[in-house]
C-alpha cells in the first residue's frame, strides 16, 4: 500500500461562480485502497469529485492521477486515463436497455474483452442478467443503481468514483451494492473512491476516510478509527 499514491489532490479550491465551494483540500487514494468522504448535505463532496473529472475546474492547488498532472485536462481527456464514474443520480441512459447501457461503458474505450466483462458483471448482480433487454429507466432504484456501477465498470478503470450509490435504497439493497465493491476491492484490487453520506456504511467499507465540513477536510483516518469516535458518530451516524 505504500509508494505514490494513484490519486493525489492537494490544496484543491473550487468555486461556482464567486461561491467558495472547496477550500483547500488535501486527499490521497492509494492503490488498491477503498477511500471514503463523508460529510452533511452540501459539505462540497460531490464537487470534489467532479472536480477530479475537470469540471467545475480546481482553480488553486494540483490533482494528480497515476503520476500525471490532470489538474488542467478536458474532462474527455481524464476519462480515458481510466478514470470511471458512477454520479449522483445514476446517469443511466432510460430509452437504452441494460445491454445498450453496457456496451455505452464498454466502447468508450474500445473494449476488446466486451463478452467475458459482460460476463462478470451479470456474474456480480444477477439481476442485470434477468433485465437484459429492459429499458434502464423502466428499472428499480437499486437495480439503476448496479447498472450505473456495471456501466463504469465495463471500461475497466484503474479507479472508480461513486457518489453516493446507497441514496433512496432499501438497507438491503445497499449491502448487495457495498458487498460488490468490497469483493471487486478484494478479488481484483479496484481501487474506489466512495463519497457518501451513509457514513455508517461506507466507513465499515472503507480502508480509509475523509470528513469534509464546509468543503474542507477536518479529520481523517482509517474506517475503524473514525467510526469509533465520539465527534463522527455524533455528527454522521446518530440515529443511523
Ligand atoms: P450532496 O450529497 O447533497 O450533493 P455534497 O456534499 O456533495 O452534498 P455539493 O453538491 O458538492 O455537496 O455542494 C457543495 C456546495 O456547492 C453547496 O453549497 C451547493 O449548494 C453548491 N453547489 C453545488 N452545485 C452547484 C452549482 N451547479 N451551482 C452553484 N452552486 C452549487
């Protein structure tokens, strides 16, 4: 786990418009890790993960992916270095049918081994399997949700960004989706970041995580340590 880290985004700032909306942020994935931010509802997690794909752009501060310098590269141009996302709300393609979304992940990249990852991703949730020739939007929450992680899945990245895949899903819905990614972290080493705003969840799952407040980072450490403490579980998980 030691050496450089795959991603790396120092005293990143962002703004919308005037709005100060990440102030100076300090993160670090390493391979083959599971990292997770958590944080309140408009703490500025998504848009850090957005502006790790480029847009809104980091306006100080520098993001660096697999030893490269990324942070002034066209969102088109980090997608092809294998860098996948599941956004906020999914983004499947609703007229297209679960295969057509798939084969959406696949091409771009021109994947060669489209069958045999096909494959396993019906292999990881069944369900995909069973709804082949339906159209993404006529699919459940949970199952729009495997689609969006397949989908990402299908270009075979080197790291993969979810944000927030338990929204609106039933509590067992979420486990099926965060056994996945543990077991995709376990058997395969796919390296994820995870923004969520489950904390209890996502620090059960994570190796390591981030708690941003107000779009800065105010504590970190590994899953075990943050959940175990009094300001987390009072903040994130009372109740949950
Ligand atoms: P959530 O989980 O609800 O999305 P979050 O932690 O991901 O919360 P962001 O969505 O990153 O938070 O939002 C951070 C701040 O930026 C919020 O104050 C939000 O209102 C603001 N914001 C987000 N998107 C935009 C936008 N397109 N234009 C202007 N302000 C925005």
């Amino acid at each position: 786990r030691k050496g450089t880290p795959l991603l790396s985004v120092s005293g990143v700032t962002a703004y919308y418009g005037n709005i100060i909306a990440l102030r100076g942020v300090d993160l670090e994935v390493n391979e083959g890790e599971i990292v997770t931010l958590i944080g309140a509802n408009g703490a500025g997690k998504s848009t850090l993960m957005m502006t790790i794909c480029g847009t809104p752009r980091a306006r100080d501060g520098r993001i660096i992916f697999s030893g490269r310098d990324i942070t002034s590269l066209p969102t088109h141009e980090i997608m092809r270095l294998n860098i996948a996302q599941s956004p906020e709300g999914r983004r499947i393609f609703p007229r297209m049918t679960v295969y057509e979304n798939l084969q959406m992940g696949a091409t771009t990249i021109g994947n060669a081994h489209f069958q045999q990852d096909l494959e396993r991703m019906f292999e990881m949730f069944p369900r995909l399997r069973e709804r082949i020739d339906q159209r993404g939007g006529t699919l459940s929450g949970g199952e729009q949700q495997m689609l969006s992680i397949a989908r990402a899945l299908m270009s075979r990245p080197r790291l993969l960004l979810l944000d927030e895949p338990s929204l609106g899903l039933a509590p067992l819905v979420v486990r099926q989706i965060f056994d996945a990614i543990r077991t995709l972290n376990q058997s395969e080493g796919l390296t994820v970041f995870l923004v969520e705003q489950n904390a209890f969840h996502a620090l059960k799952l994570a190796h390591r995580g981030y708690v941003m407040v107000n779009g800065q980072i105010t504590m970190s450490g590994s899953g075990a340590e943050l959940l175990a403490r009094p300001e987390v579980r009072a903040a994130y998980l009372e109740g949950g």
